[in-house]
C-alpha cells in the first residue's frame, strides 16, 4: 500500500494495541497504523496515508492487515453516504469522480485524483448525490501536492442543494486564488441544507480534487 512509513515487530506479549499506537505517536507522520498478530510478535505497520470508514481497501495489494486504526476520524463525517458521483468529464480512465470519496488519501498524484478534461467554452465540474437532502456545515479538500499547477484549483464556486442542474444550487463556498499540496477547510457559520454538492470552476479551465470529507 502506498505512504508506508515504518514497519516494527513487536516483542512478544506486548500489549500489541498500545504499542503499535504509541509507535505511530511517536512519528511526525503516521496516520494510520496497522497490526497483525503473530505467535512470535506482532506486526506493526505505519502509513502516512489519509483513511476513512468508507475506504473499500486496495484492491491491487496483496498486502492484507488483522486491524487497522486511523488518526483520521471526525464523529460528524457523511461523506460514506454519498451514493454516487458526477463530472463534466474525466481527462483519463484513472481519474474518475469517485476517487474524490473513496476515503483514501496519500500522495495525491494523479491516479488517485479526480482530474477532469476542458472542453472549449465549458466549465468543469464535479458532483456528489447524498442520497436525500442533508446537513452540510464544512468541507475539508484535498489538492494535488505533486508540483501541479495550482490553477488546477483555483475559481472554484461550491454550491448545495436539490437540484441537478451545475450551478442552480446555493453557494455553500467559494475560492478565487489556486491552491495546490494542501487541504483547503470550508466552513460556514449555519448549516446548509441539500442533497447535491457540486464543484464548479470557470469556463476551459482544469478541476483537479483528491479528497473531500463531507461533515455534518
């Protein structure tokens, strides 16, 4: 699995738990750590990677873990209850809409990207069906942080509502400056409700989204 950062074998009788925590504590880094559990000693394995309750796993590992914790956690996250994704296009076969709330972030290169094609004259976009209308109060995103161009997040309207035609919902953010290799927060000040959040950029240009965590 990408983001591996450390990998320690613990003594035998250790209390496997609190000792792979206290490892991952004790790197600047870790994110996420995993453990399997050996008569000889148990395996403590350390990533850097971003994990929700929603991540699926990796399914071209052959790498597989007993139990897994992840530093990443918010009690109000929602974004497992998105049931399905849009976009105005894709720029290549690996980096469809679903990327964004697969519940999996590391290094955010391409293939782990939504990145979406410019079509002449035609605004990018990229949307997420929560199934019916719900509470919304912030957004954490994630950008590319590969040296890519930050104009590939940049002039982005978010909007959140019922309907599913780009650009009739209300403005839940904004952002005019690009951005790239960090996480962008959105947070309003009340609630909004609606069932579609959709990013929209100005018109012939790229829309590049690693991650997006959905908070209730």
């Amino acid at each position: 699995m990408d983001c591996s950062v450390g990998h320690v074998t613990l003594a035998p009788n250790t209390p496997a738990v609190h000792a792979c925590a206290s490892v991952c504590l004790a790197t600047q880094s870790c994110r996420l750590y995993c453990l399997n559990f050996r008569p000889t000693g148990n395996e403590c394995f350390i990533f850097s990677a971003l994990v929700t309750q929603n991540w699926k796993g990796d399914p071209d590992s052959s790498v597989t873990f007993d139990v897994c914790y992840s530093t990443w956690y918010h009690s109000g996250d929602i974004t497992h209850l998105v049931s399905s994704t849009a976009a105005s296009s894709i720029l290549q076969h690996s980096t469809t809409g679903d990327k964004v709330v697969d519940g999996f972030s590391c290094r955010q290169v391409p293939h782990q990207c939504f990145h979406s094609n410019v079509r002449s004259g035609a605004k990018s976009w990229w949307r997420a069906d929560l199934g019916i209308p719900r509470s919304v109060s912030r957004l954490l995103v994630f950008t590319r942080n590969d040296g890519n161009q930050a104009a590939h997040f940049s002039n982005i309207i978010i909007t959140l509502g019922n309907s599913t035609l780009t650009g009739q919902n209300p403005v839940f953010a904004s952002l005019d400056s690009g951005v790239t290799g960090q996480m962008m927060d959105f947070i309003v000040t009340t609630p909004m409700i609606g069932r579609y959040l959709e990013f929209i950029t100005s018109p012939q240009l790229f829309l590049v989204i690693c991650e997006v965590k959905i908070i209730s």
